[in-house]
C-alpha cells in the first residue's frame, strides 16, 4: 500500500537543515464499512524556519496526516506504516501515551486546532489552561507559571491578561479564544507548530489579524509552521512550499511560486480554475472540478482523481497510482502525463 | 447590461430591524438589538446585488425581512412597486410565491423525511401553479433537469445525496414557482472548493436562461460575492457603508473598511500577494447591543478623526452609482 514512493529528501541543496521528515506515512481507519486509507503513503519534510501548507478538499487526509505525526489517532484509526523522524528520532517508535511522546506532543510539536469553541476546556479557567502546560513541559510552579501565562496572553494580543486568565472560555469571543490556543501552542517555545484550519471558522478580518500572529509568533520563537488549509489564498500570501493533497495522498508539492505559476497536476491546475479570484476580471468563467470527491472506502489502486479528470489517459484507469517524480527545483508530481511529457520531450 | 436593468424590482428604503432584550419573569424589554439599522438599496430586474458583511453584521436579517420572515420594525420595502411592508399574512403566501430563498445550509434546510421530488413540487401544490398529477410530475422532472440532476432521482431522500445535490435541490425548490426574486443566503459557504463552482456556475446559467431574475447574493465571502454580483453592497453593524458596482469594489474602494475587508482576503497568487498591501484591522466587530457611538466603524479604523465619533454618517454619492458612508471620503 505505500510502495513504489519516491522518497525526496536527498539531491536537493538546501540551506536550512531538515526539522521534521515524514516518509511514507499510512494511517487507516478500520470501519465497517471497509477500511478507510486516510493517509496512504504520504512523505513531506519541514525545514528550520519554514513555513509549510498542506492543501486539499475535506476528506482528503491532511488533519489526520497531522494528527499522525502527534500520535493523536485514536480507534478505529491505527497508524499501519511509515517513518516520523524528528530530532533524529522516529517519533512512531514511541508509544502514543509514553512518557517520550509526551515530552515531545505540545511541548516540541505544537498543534492549533480548528474549532476554538471546542478545543479548549469549558470548565477550567484558560489560566489553569496555560499554566497546565507550562508546569508538565517546563517544571514551572505556581507563581512563576501564573507570571508566564500573563506574558504569553499579551504576546498574543489580548489586553490586561492579569484580569482576563482567570476567565472561563466562554468569556472570550471566537477570535480571542484561538488567541488563547495560539498562546498555549507557542508556551512551551516549540520547534514545530501544526495550524490545522486555523481561521475557517472565524471572519475575515479576524483571520488575517490570527495568521499574522501566527507568522510573527513562529519568527519570534524561531519555529516552522505547518498551515493545514482548503484556502489557496491563505497558502499564497504565508507559505513557501506547498502540498497538495487529494484522497489520501500528496499529489503534487513544490515551492509556492511554482506550484503557482506553473501547476502540472490536472487536480491542482482544477482548483486553481474554479475558485474565484478577488481581482479577477468581468466575465471570468469558473471552470469547476465536475464530480466529487472520491469516498475513501475499499479504494481502488488506480488513481482516485482519475474519475474527476480531463486529461487522463487509458493509463491511468489501469496502473497504480503514479508515484510523486522530480519535474525541477523542487516541484513533484504524481500523474502520468508527465511521465508522458518527459517521454515526448526526450524523444523530441 | 441592458435595458431591462434599468427596471426595479425590489426597493428598500430605510430598513429597520430591531430585536428587543427581554429580561425578568415579565419579559420586560431593557434593550434592542439593531440588528439592521437603515438600510437602503435597490434591486434592478435582472440584476444580481451581492450582500457582503462579517457575521453579526445584519446581512441575513436583510433578506428575511425582505421576504417578510421578519416584521420590519421600520422603513419600507417596496416589491414590484407594492408596498409589502406591512402586508397581512394572508397574502405574504402570494408574495412567497414570486420571491424565493436559498438557504446556507444544504444538511437541515430539507426535509429528511421528504424525497426529492416531493421537496421540489411542495411550493407547486402549495402555489396552485399545476393542475394535475401528471402535469406536476413534468414540471418535478423539469425543475430537476434544470439544476442538472437525473429526473430519476425524485424518489431518493436527501441523506442519500451529497452537498452540493443537495444545494442542488434547494435550488430547485426555490424556482419552483418561478420567482422574479431569489434570495440567496450564503448559498456556498457549507460545500467543499471544487463543488462551490458548480454551484456558483449553475446560479449563472439560471440567470442567463430565465431572462429577468434578479439575485440579493448574501454572503462573507467577498471574492465569491465579487464574483456573482453586478453590484456590491458591504455592511457593517446594520449598516450599509459602500455600495457599487463589483469593479469598482476592487478597483477603487473608498469606505476604510471595504479596503480592511478586501486586504483582508488572501488572494491565491504568490506573486500578487507579494506586493499587496496588508491592513490588519485591530479589535473585533463591537456588540450590535451597544454600538460605538458615531460610525459604528470609527473604533477599529485606520482613518478616523475625532468627529467620526459624533454623528452617523449617511450613506452619499461619490461618483456615478458609488455610494460611500463616511465622513473621509
């Protein structure tokens, strides 16, 4: 199931060394119905620094390939496959509830999830909240932890956090809250923080006041940033690399600029026609993707935009799904017409 | 576009809705909520006028007060040149008929228990539009071909459809009656990125083949709004504080906080987003119970002057067809 992958860490120059490297990854889920290959052979690497999207529809796997690399997959879910390797370490030799994973989930990789609203404790005020964190990863007691909190809810922007840590949740507005988690995610100074649809469920202008908090935060601490997103816009405007990914699998990465300007997947190229632009032109048709989204369940090998597609060749009905190749600097893609035009190019 | 634009169907002036705040055994009323606070537009046949607001900013309240799901606490909405204001209940059922809604979420705006063709055909028998049984069952299979399902599938339930279907028969449902008017209320907010298009693009072609309807497109998102509208009218606490035409509105948008909104919203172009200019507003939207004094913008504004805080701009003419409410401008 994760076999025939192209694992791309090696060749490419890179002046910031590799922070996090996923190789292979398969998570399922095993269902009645079936099982479900939520992730089913997904590699990518995060440098030092860098600021990373994963994008793609829901469903399509990239929550729970971040939810794998935190040992947060709980049953029916099971992580079959792959390698995690962080700080030289494979994080998947660990046990998900051992002492080493716990050192490392919230305190090394932090995550920010989507729902603000329910992603923090309703009943405990979001000092204790803080200070929960400071005190397990940091050894930090009472007052010292209680001065930190403080620190970290001004770092974050909320005003007179001496009043405010003694607040419950719902105190706070929708925005103020993932504030409050972006003031957890970075308290315990992380290397790597996942935003897993940071702003989907918050309005414009609060968004971009969050994503540039979150950017300031990650310069600040030095960290990377994983933006998980189905916003290509979001993506443009912060990340430097992009991972495309559909039906479990990435299918196509690259720098932004190149994924961009010169997108070769027939899925990527797809969502880049049918959304519409905010300084687009009068008359501009959008071109949808017709179809859905592929139900994950007992899937075929073959590969699963195929159905979806317009260009697909008789290939691409009867091979296994096409492995990610190199095309140039950094830019991978998994589909047959490339292989093709590579062909046609060579013989040319 | 043409010379039919130039008819209006759908006058609003000086829209108000107010939600008391009951408090106490008695249900005493301590405040309101202006939820819309004068609101004033107007909708040409043919026409399709974005609504584009953040939440809590009225837009929603706008169109149910507009097909009468709300008594308007003031001002006066004008539907083919009749005053429906205050029209008795009796007779808002006529008006329903010629004015229809699509609602944002395609998961509980249709009835499980209902199949497809039957959801699709109720206004048809509630409307007296069919006379008998088999022409009711042409017209289920039509107004499903139209949306671009398979006439077959009237027997199945929504559950066995996916959400763009779904919105799908929503759409359906609401051109039943064939109404001159349809509200559209966040129609793609709740589908997936690839499906939105489908459904942005069906919209289109409804209106290119029934030559006259006329869309209020209610919805956050401005690029969508941007996209479908001929004109654009952004809200803000009630308020209408710009109002032009789609071009325009990323052209040249002169009221502060059409600029924020639209600096706001990332666009999916690397090398455009290099060079745009980012204003992150500060604060969040204040409490439509107890709004800043003034312009209700003037707190979170980049460009406000003392004065913003003393009277409550009217919405003026800058150029030909832009309206702007702010003082600055």
């Amino acid at each position: 199931m994760t076999q025939g992958f192209e694992v791309y860490s090696n060749g490419e120059e890179q002046t910031m060394s590799t922070l996090l490297e996923v190789k292979n990854l398969a998570t399922q889920f095993h269902t009645e119905g079936g099982v479900v290959k939520a992730v089913d052979g997904v590699s990518y690497h995060i440098d030092e620094q860098e600021i990373i999207g994963l994008v793609g529809e829901s469903g399509c796997g990239k929550s729970v390939s971040q939810l794998s690399v935190m040992q947060l997959i709980s049953s029916p879910g099971k992580i079959v496959g792959g390698e995690i390797i962080f700080e030289d370490q494979n994080l998947l030799k660990y046990e998900a509830n051992g002492a080493k994973m716990r050192s490392i989930r919230g305190a090394k990789i932090a995550m920010i999830f989507q729902e603000p609203m329910t992603s923090l404790n309703p009943v405990l005020t979001i000092g204790r909240q803080l200070t929960e964190t400071l005190e397990l990863h940091l050894g930090m007691n009472g007052e010292t932890a209680r001065t930190r909190a403080i620190e970290l809810l001004s770092l974050v922007g909320i005003p007179s956090g001496e009043n405010r840590i003694n607040n419950y949740p719902h105190q706070f507005s929708g925005g103020m809250r993932q504030r409050v988690m972006i003031a957890m995610a970075i308290s315990c100074n992380p290397r790597i923080l996942i935003a897993d649809e940071p702003t989907t469920a918050l309005d414009v202008t609060t968004q971009a006041q969050l994503l540039e908090l979150m950017k300031a935060m990650v310069e600040r601490f030095h960290a990377s940033l994983i933006i998980v997103t189905h916003n290509l816009g979001v993506v443009a405007r912060y990340a430097q690399r992009i991972y495309i990914m559909y039906a479990g699998r990435i299918v196509e990465a690259g720098t932004t600029k190149d994924i961009f300007a010169n997108p070769r997947h027939p899925y990527t190229i797809g969502l880049l026609k049918c959304i519409p632009r905010l300084d687009e032109e009068k008359g501009r048709k959008l071109v949808p993707i017709e179809g859905l989204p592929p139900n994950l369940i007992n899937m075929k090998a073959t590969c699963a935009f195929a159905p979806r597609c317009s260009t697909g060749s008789k290939r691409c009905s009867t091979d296994p799904w096409p492995p990610l190749t190199h095309i140039g600097n950094q830019h991978y893609v998994g589909c047959f017409l490339n292989d093709e035009e590579k062909k046609s190019e060579l013989s040319a | 576009m043409n010379s039919q634009l130039n008819d209006t169907i759908l006058d609003v002036r000086d829209l108000r809705m107010y939600f008391p705040v009951t408090m106490g055994l008695l249900r005493r009323k301590v405040a309101d909520v202006k939820a819309v606070d004068g609101v004033t537009f107007k909708l040409k046949r043919g026409e399709t006028l974005g609504l584009v607001g953040e939440s809590g900013c009225g837009k929603t309240t706008v169109g149910r007060c507009i097909i009468r799901l709300y008594q308007p606490t003031g001002g006066q909405i004008l539907f083919e040149g009749e005053d429906i204001t205050s029209l008795p209940e009796e007779k808002i059922r006529n008006l329903r008929s010629k004015m229809a809604l699509i609602f944002q979420d395609p998961y509980s705006s249709l009835d499980p228990r209902q199949n497809a063709g039957n959801i699709v055909g109720e206004p048809l028998i509630i409307h007296s539009m069919v006379k008998n049984q088999s022409e009711y069952r042409n017209r289920v299979e039509e107004l499903l071909r139209i949306v671009g399902l398979d006439p077959s599938m009237k027997d199945r339930f929504p559950h066995e459809f996916s959400g763009g279907q779904r919105q799908r028969i929503g759409v359906a449902r609401a051109l039943a009656c064939e109404p001159s008017v349809i509200i559209c209320d966040e129609p793609i907010s709740a589908l997936d990125v690839s499906i939105q298009a489908q459904v942005i693009n069906l919209l289109e072609q409804l209106q290119e083949g029934l030559k006259g309807l006329s869309y209020l497109f209610i919805a956050h998102d401005l690029s969508v709004v941007r996209h479908i509208s001929d004109r654009v009218a952004v809200m803000y606490l009630g308020r209408i504080v710009e109002i032009t035409d789609s071009q325009m509105l990323y052209k040249n948008p002169l009221h502060p906080y059409t600029k924020a909104l639209l600096s706001a919203i990332p666009i999916a172009d690397p090398f455009v987003e290099e060079t745009r200019e980012r204003i992150i507003l500060k604060g969040e939207v204040p409490s439509p119970l107890n709004p800043p004094p003034g312009c209700s913008f003037h707190p979170r504004c980049f460009q406000a002057i003392p004065e913003c805080s003393q009277s409550i701009p009217p919405l003026h003419e800058v150029n030909e067809g832009h309206e702007v409410a702010c003082i600055r401008v």
